[in-house]
C-alpha cells in the first residue's frame, strides 16, 4: 500500500512538471510594446486649476493624442485614417477637443477626460480646400456653443454639443478664399474676411445666429496678395504679399475696406530675402520674421506702424499667447552648437531668457508652442513645448528638459538587425539572483503565491522585476540562444536608433543629415539602410557596420552620399558624397576580405556603381559579374526589364562603374493590365530540404531559385480602390517571373478580383492577399512551384550508386520543367503587412505574419495554405498533418502574436532568426512599436523560462529515496521470507 501510495505521488509530481500556461507576472518578458505619436504640427493646453494639465496634440502620422504635462504619458491617443490628416484642433466648452481633418470634410468632438469622440460630422464640401475652424465665444444657446468651419467660400456653423449644422453660407463667388473670422465683443455679427483671386479684398457681415448676410463690401488691393495673413484688431488686420517684401494694412469700418501699402525695408533695418507673417491675436502687435531677425511690430493710428522689438537673430517663433487684453506673448527660441536658448517676449519687450543644452543627436528647433502659468507670487511663468529635427518632442520649463519623448520612432521607413558583441572574459559580470538566504526565500514565497493566485498586484510587480532579472535580456552582449540582438532602424528625418531586443530601451541614436548639409548637398535625405560588414565568428575584432544611402536633392537625378556608421556606438566611421545620383542600391551576395558586403549603386542612367571601392572588392565582383543580374519594375510604362553588366560606364573611366545591357523585357498591355505589386526572396533565406515527401511516399522537389519574381497586376478599371470597378470589368493576373532570363514560369487570372495586393514569396511558394468582388470577401491564394526535372531521383539506387542528378547545378537558362499547385482561400480581414517567419536553418515551420486592419499581427499556419489539402483527407494525408479543407482561413484568437496590444497605423513586419532553430524573432512597426519571441513548432530545443528546476531536483531526490527505501524494505521482505 505504500509502495502504491508512493508511486501515485511520484507519478503526479512528475506530471506536473509539464504542465504549461501563461500567467500574468509573465507578461512583458519576451515582448515589448511601445507607443509614440509621431511629429507634432498643433498643440492646445489645457492647464485649468481643476483637472489633470495636459496638451493636446495632432501629428504628422494623423494621430490625435492627449500628453500628461508632467510626465509626457500618452492619457489617450486615436489614430485617424492614411487619408484623414488633421487640418486643425481647438477646445470648446473647455471639455471637447475640436478637430478638423480631411481638408475640412469632417468635424469631430472628442471628450477632453478620457477621448472618447462624442459625434463626427461629415460637412459635405464639393471642393475641399485649405479650411480653418474658429470656435465663437459670444454665441451661445444654453450651455452650447458654435464653431465654424470655414472652406473656400462656404462657412458653416456647427453645435459643439451634437455636432449638428445650425446654419450654412455658400458666397458663391468664383475665386473666393475666406482667410479669417471673427466675431466682435458682446455681438451676434460676424466678419469674414476673404480674397479673390489674390487681387480683391472682400467683406462680409453674417448673423452669428442664423447665418443670414447683412452685408457685403470689395475693395482692390494694391498688391497681389498672399495666402498669410494676421489679425490685429477687431477691425485691421496685416497680409503679405506674394513677392513676401511688402506689407498690406487692411481696416474695415462701418462696412468699408481701406487697404495701404508697408515696404518691409522701411521698417526692418538691412531686410532681405523672405519675410514670414506669424499670427497673433488681436492686440494691435503683429510678428515679422525674416532670415535675420524677428520683428514685433505695432499699429498705432491709422496707417502708423513702429518697431517696438526685435531679435537679432532668426530663429522658430511661436503663435501669440494672450496674457490679457493688452498683453501677448511670444516665444523665440534659436539653436546653436549644443544649446537652446528660449526667449520670451511681451509685447516685443524681452520679458524672459533661459539657456539649456540638448543632445547633439536632435537636430535643430522645428516647433514651438508656448504656455503660461501663475506662479505662487502671482507673476507669469512659461513653458514651451519644443518639436526637434529629429521629430522628438520636449517640453521646457524653468531653464530645464521637464521630459522628452523620441517620436520620431513612429516614422520607421527601414530597419536591419545587428548582433551584440561578445561577452569577454573579466567585462560584463553575470547578475547574480537571489544571493542571500532572506532573498531566495523571499522570491519562492512569491512565486508560490502567484501559483495559489493569492498575489496582490505588489507582488506580481515584485515577481514580474525577479524574472526581468533573472532572464538577463538586457546585457549589451550576445547571449548563446541568439535572443539579445539589436535592431537598427532607420526614421522619416533621418536619424538611425539602435534598440535593444531585451526591453527596446535606445541603446544610441544619431541624426545624419545636418552632417551633411552645405552648398553642395542643400537638402539631404535618407533613402535606405542596410547591412555593410558582418564579421564572422572566428573574426569578432572587428566590430560590425551598416551602410546608409541617401540624395542631396529630391529629385532622382540629384548626388547621392553614404555613410557608414559602426553598429554597436553610432559612430560615423566614413562619409562619402558621391558625383553620380542613386536610383537603386541593388545588394549582392558577395563580401571582400574584410568581410563588407558589396553593393552596386545604380544611377538614373542605369550605370552600376561598385561599393565598397577596392581591388579585392573589385577582383571579387570581376570575376562573378557574369553571374550578376539586375531587374527594374517601371510602373509608370507597365513593363519589367533584365540587365546584365559590363565594363566601361558612359558616365566615365572609373574602374569602379559598370554599364549595364539589356536582356529581356515584359510588357504588360496599358489597356488591359496595370502592375500593383511585386515581391521576391530574401536574399539571405536558408531552405534546410529541397525535397518534400508526399502521402503516397513520393518525391517532389522544390523549386527554390532565388530569382522568382512575383507581379501582380490588375485591369485598368480596377487600379483604384474597392469597388472603382463592377465585378464584370475587373481581373487579377498573378505571375511568377524569372529575373534571369525573363521567362514567364507560371501565369493565372482572377476574374472578379482586384487589389490591394500584398504578396510574400519564400522557399518554393508565395502567398498573395486581395479582393474577391463577386464575393464581396478578401481571399488569399498560394502557389508552390517544383522543379520536375529531378523527379528521377526517386529510384533510392540511383541515390545509392550516386547517379542522380541532386549535385547538378541549376541554371535558369535550361528551360525548366516545372509543376506548380495552387488553392485559394476566404480570409476574413483586410491587410495591411505581410511577411513570413526565417529561422536558422530553414528546418521548423512556416508561419505567415498578417498585420491586420485592426494593426494587429497574427501569425497564421503555413499548413492552413497548403494547396494539398482535400475536404476528406486519407489516413495517410492526416498522419503527415494536412488539414481538411474549408472555404474559409480560420482565426485563432491565440494566434495574435500582439496579444491585446495594437501597433498603431501598422506599416512592416520584419522576422529574424535566433541562434535557436525552434525560436524567431518578430518586430512590427507603425506609429507603436512591437517586438516579440516566437517558436512556430513550440520550443522543441531547449527549456522553457518557466521550467522548475527546483521541481526537478526534488523529484530526482524523491526518487532517489524511494529507491533506497523500497531497496531497503525488499531487503526485509526477503529476510522475513527466508526465517520462515
């Protein structure tokens, strides 16, 4: 009975062992997710006595969002559509947040507390155009109040409790531009103000209550105006001209407009160049700035104006703060060297002037929005929310950066990843865990709590801080599962971060461009990143490099440059302006002694420039250049053309330029067929088998060149959008291209289908996503392809004498024969990203990586996209793991490899592999960033993190006691026995 008792026991404890789930303190230990909101371009604050102080913001990424003063946190954040930028915000009421967007079709109402959207209006404009919005103070109904939104010539007011259209007025007059409104003290008129045509000055008078037009008045104008304008009084406002030297002072009285013509010149001292007008509010002050210098200037009589301030040098301005009735508040902030000075000027008198010194890597000022705030002895005090170069945001108060925030990661255009150096001997220590007594027992008293769920949310903190510890992810070497790595990305402005995998923490960061700008390169951009020396292993002296390529200009034909900057610091090892432009950067499968990956660099008259330039990496491109070839889709004339390369370049006698020969084309038909997408290989893709065994114990072997091109292509109708074209008159062709030769390998047509379309290729298959319009369902369809002319290799003989064909070398230029199979799918959402995961050694399976509409990854089976599969399927079909078939791509809510978390406005997907075959790392990025672990086939090579070691151990002593003790009591039974 104890034996059995005992063998119960050791059975369960060894059971228990491979039980697996996830907990709770467990979140955030393979995963991180961070959020941004991108560049800002308007602010509003809200810093009422009551309530928590925050700013509101709209951004470049069309993202609304609500920052914490104090900290910087995001409290909410709502990101609109691709084509639903923000034209405007304001507050009304003091708890909604106004925004206009859509070049002034859509009016929203968000609640200021939580950001929730109280209503949206669609305000029906025939011909969206510029549009400001102004929230009336006067005119109020109950507790509500009106807003207009003003387009062209039409304005309409809007209820900011519902978002109903009181009233609208169309001024049907061609070429009409309305520029500004506003609404006089204790009145229910309004004045708006407008162009025509830049040569006439109109004015109108409308009944704030019922829209009626009181009154209408036209005045020509001396100048041809501009479109910046700005309010200066309740009846005078300043406007610019277009050659921007010449100021006009328009006064409109009684219903009459009298316009007088200010040279710059004689009021600014030494003024040249442009001068920009920034708009103030009504106080008779109006801002003048010029390269040089900023003015305050001020309107005193009729047509009197005076100088009553300036700043010597130029520098970003901020719009007018109203301290009071006769007060206004200006904002002058300059950036030299290392330092930010931040000036405040009432009135044009200087009033407040700090100094702090800033990262070298921001950049310059680009924004300034100023606040203000009463201090404890009743006097003004400023803060200024500062948008750097670099797209980062900074709020400054006191002299001091209060916080900061590097939005700029919310515009990633490319990304590579980069390995860690390794852990030398005597450098970086190993964390030690739990080394005292208090502390071991401490943690397994928490553990054990978290088990029976008898934590409290202190102590998941406290375990969640002991694991973080424990895993040791973010040490700034490599680590023997490959988890530790940096990804190295690459923004909109530019700058390249480096982020560590552990926790996303920016290990460095540097802003290339301002290296660069001169004469000779007066608008540097950043085009790409890539990979430009990965040491071996057995070479880790040196330590790796990406290489950057950009224009000087923004047209094609302009110089282009590199930069080449160490991986593991940021440091700029090389800078190279070029003397020819850059269409392209085609990389190639080559490295030269040193180990830096070879490029060519093809410019706008399809010349090939080799990089890096030297005699090794020469020698090395020379003697495999038969073998290179290079392939230019041109969307514009529907065609797709192969090059090969030769000596000589028509641009030169460079050693180093290669011109390039045509050798085949296709041309799709105008008439019929539009190209939408293409995709291919990765270049550094492993396949760990060419053959794939089938049910039936045959052999078919895959197709695995690395120069299929995938293209789809759409009818002309339905190049546009969902639903541009009936069901009738749009198709979708798919093709399987080889870039080699040119030679079409596989062909098929979609009737009834249109884009968007977003394709991976890998190994012997591609899957692609698009619209079934008869069917009224996205569909997504796969084709494998194999290679037929090595079905020979069947017979085992022929692989035992060694007489097949496997070792022979493939080339495109043998016609091959092929097969290809193909299904198609019903797939429940739209896509925004697609990619697939890459693993070591190619052996573990294949998931696709779907970023959906909902800016969410999930991570979908290969084996649900196989074209094998049957709706009843043989036993032998189900014992290799092919699933029955069914019409529609199932969703598995656990398949989300984001889990609940959204990457705002979703725009890639990058997978990388661990040192681990099982495991993969996955980094999605849009306005948010994510970064996961995965293991497609579960981790069939090593240990989980969760593993007990403890329970390990103490059922190998267990064991060993039951051993002895069963030993020792059958050692007496046969004693027993014996005296019998």
């Amino acid at each position: 009975m104890e034996a059995r008792f005992l063998l119960g026991f050791l059975l369960l404890l060894s059971l228990s062992s491979f039980a697996f789930a996830i907990y709770e303190d467990q979140v955030g230990l393979a995963d991180w997710h961070k959020r941004y909101i991108g560049k800002v371009k308007h602010a509003v604050f809200h810093t009422q006595k009551t309530g928590r102080r925050r700013v509101v913001v709209s951004t470049e990424e069309n993202a609304i969002a609500s920052l914490d003063l104090r900290t910087g946190d995001i409290l909410w954040r709502h990101v609109l559509g691709k084509n639903d930028a923000v034209d405007q915000i304001g507050l009304s009421l003091g708890k909604y947040v106004l925004t206009l967007s859509s070049q002034g079709s859509v009016l929203r109402a968000w609640n200021l507390p939580d950001g929730q959207m109280v209503w949206e209006t669609d305000l029906q404009i025939s011909n969206p155009s510029n549009s400001f919005l102004h929230v009336l103070g006067n005119v109020k109904s109950g507790r509500d109040s009106l807003s207009l939104v003003c387009n062209g010539g039409s304005i309409r007011a809007v209820s900011s409790i519902d978002g109903l259209v009181v009233w609208k007025k169309d001024l049907s007059i061609d070429g009409l531009k309305l520029k500004h409104v506003f609404q006089p003290p204790e009145s229910d008129t309004i004045y708006a103000i407008g162009f025509i045509d830049s040569s006439l000055i109109a004015l109108y008078h409308i009944n704030a209550k019922t829209g009626e037009l009181l009154k209408h008045a036209t005045q020509a104008s001396s100048v041809d105006l501009s479109s910046e304008i700005s309010a200066i009084s309740s009846d005078s406002l300043v406007a610019l001209d277009t050659s921007r030297s010449n100021l006009l002072l328009i006064k409109f009285m009684a219903g009459t407009i009298t316009n007088h013509k200010l040279p710059l010149s004689d009021i600014v001292q030494d003024f040249s160049g442009l001068a920009e007008l920034i708009p103030t509010k009504s106080n008779d002050i109006f801002v003048v700035k010029t390269p040089s210098n900023v003015a305050f200037i001020k309107v005193k009589g009729d047509n009197e104006i005076e100088l009553i301030g300036k700043a010597d040098e130029a520098g970003i301005v901020s719009d007018s703060l109203t301290l009071s009735e006769e007060e206004q508040a200006f904002a002058v902030v300059h950036h030299s060297n290392n330092a930010i000075s931040f000036q405040v000027r009432i009135n044009g008198r200087e009033a407040l002037t700090e100094g702090i010194k800033i990262e070298d890597h921001r950049g310059h000022v680009k924004r300034v929005f100023l606040n203000n705030y009463v201090r404890t002895d009743k006097s003004h005090g400023f803060r200024a929310l500062i948008v750097m170069e670099d797209e980062s945001l900074l709020l400054m108060q006191q002299g001091e950066v209060v916080w900061s925030r590097e939005d700029g990661l919310a515009s990633i255009s490319d990304a590579v990843v980069a390995e860690l150096p390794v852990e030398k001997e005597g450098g970086v220590s190993v964390v030690e865990v739990e080394h005292t007594l208090l502390e071991w027992l401490k943690g397994h008293m928490l553990k054990l709590k978290g088990t029976l769920m008898l934590s409290t949310p202190d102590d998941m903190a406290a375990i969640q801080a002991m694991h973080l510890k424990s895993t040791e992810r973010n040490k700034m070497t490599r680590d023997h599962n490959g988890f530790r790595k940096l990804i190295i990305v690459l923004t909109r402005s530019g700058k390249v971060y480096a982020l560590h995998t552990g926790d996303g923490r920016i290990v460095w960061a540097h802003l290339l461009t301002p290296l660069l700008q001169s004469e000779s390169c007066p608008s540097p951009s950043v085009l790409t990143l890539r990979n430009w020396r990965v040491p071996h292993r057995k070479a880790l002296q040196e330590n790796p490099s990406i290489l950057l390529v950009g224009r000087c200009g923004a047209g094609p034909e302009s110089h282009g440059f590199l930069f080449i900057v160490d991986s593991y610091s940021g440091k700029v090892l090389e800078t190279q302006i070029l003397d020819h432009s850059i269409a392209e950067v085609v990389p190639l499968p080559l490295a030269d002694s040193s180990e830096q990956k070879l490029h060519l660099v093809i410019d706008h008259k399809l010349n090939a420039h080799l990089y890096p330039r030297g005699s090794d990496a020469l020698e090395v491109f020379v003697r495999e250049m038969a073998n290179m070839y290079y392939y230019k889709v041109e969307n514009a004339k529907e065609d797709i053309k192969g090059y090969a390369f030769k000596k000589g370049c028509s641009t030169g006698s460079s050693a180093y330029c290669f011109g390039t020969r045509e050798l085949w084309s296709v041309v799709f038909p105008s008439d019929s067929e539009r190209i939408v997408a293409t995709a291919r290989r990765k270049i550094n893709e492993v396949v760990h088998t060419q053959a794939k065994i089938m049910t039936n114990q045959d052999v078919m072997y895959k197709y695995i060149s690395k120069k299929i091109l995938f293209v789809a292509t759409v009818s002309p109708k339905a190049a546009g959008g969902i639903g541009s074209a009936a069901p009738d008159d749009a198709w979708l062709v798919a093709y399987l291209i080889d870039t080699v030769t040119g030679r079409i390998l596989h062909r098929v047509t979609h009737q009834e289908a249109q884009g968007p379309v977003h394709a991976v290729v890998s190994e012997n298959w591609v899957v692609y996503h698009y619209f079934n319009l008869r069917a009224h369902r996205y569909e997504m369809t796969v084709i494998e392809i194999y290679d037929q002319s090595r079905a020979d290799n069947k017979d085992v003989m022929k692989l035992v004498l060694g007489k097949h064909n496997l070792t022979a070398p493939i080339t495109s230029y043998s016609r091959p024969e092929i097969a290809t199979k193909s299904q198609s799918y019903f797939f429940t959402h739209s896509v925004k990203a697609i990619a697939v995961t890459t693993t070591a050694r190619g052996i573990t399976s294949k998931q696709i990586l779907i970023g959906t509409i909902g800016d969410q990854v999930l991570a979908l089976d290969k084996r649900y996209l196989d074209p094998r599969r049957t709706a009843n399927p043989s036993q032998e079909e189900k014992e290799e793991g092919i699933i029955p078939l069914t019409d529609t791509l199932p969703i598995i809510p656990q398949s989300y490899v984001t889990h609940t978390r959204q990457v705002g406005d979703l725009r890639g997907i990058m997978s990388f592999p661990a040192n681990l075959e099982s495991t993969t790392h996955v980094f999605s990025y849009g306005i948010d960033l994510f970064y996961t672990r995965i293991a497609p086939s579960r981790t069939y090579d090593s240990l989980t993190d969760e593993f007990s070691y403890v329970l390990l151990l103490i059922t190998v002593v267990v064991l060993i006691v039951a051993i002895l003790v069963t030993w020792a009591m059958s050692q007496k039974k046969d004693l027993q026995e014996k005296w019998r």
